[in-house]
C-alpha cells in the first residue's frame, strides 16, 4: 500500500500542527523516526521530511495545515513526485 503512505503521512502532521491532534510522543517519534522514512521514493520522503522539520521546529511557527495536506495531493507535480502517477 505504498500509494497511502504519503497521504497517510501528511494527514497526521496536519492534524499534529493545525489541529493538535494526534499529537502524542510515541506518534511523532514512530512518525518521524519510522513511517516518513518508509517512502521509497527519494523527492517525496526529503519533502515530507522537510514539511515535518518545518513544524516540528517550534520557533519557526509554521503549520501545515488541512488546505496544504489537500492541495499537496491534488498537486499534479507532487503526484508524479509520489510515484502516483
């Protein structure tokens, strides 16, 4: 099921960052530490990398939100990225 991976993936850190939900330790740290290395492929796993450096780092103040996890997937160019095409 590696098509569901991303989007999985980009679900949960919009809920982490937007909403705080889904937001415990043992998520983020399985999250981060195991599922975002689980894309194979390269472009995808470093941007979703980047997205969760992004809100994890906590002076920075970015948040990912719903509209950004909708429009990373309706993004033709991230499709293709994400091997789903």
């Amino acid at each position: 099921m590696e098509h569901l991976n991303i989007g999985f993936l980009l679900f949960v850190l919009s809920e982490q960052s937007e909403s705080k939900e889904l937001d415990s330790r043992s998520i983020r740290s399985s999250m981060d530490r195991w599922w975002a290395n689980c894309i194979r492929n390269q472009q995808a796993r470093e941007w979703i990398g980047e997205q969760i450096r992004k809100v994890r780092s906590e002076s920075a103040g970015y948040v990912f939100t719903r509209q950004m996890y909708r429009d990373a997937l309706e993004e033709k160019e991230f499709a293709w990225v994400a091997g789903l095409e």
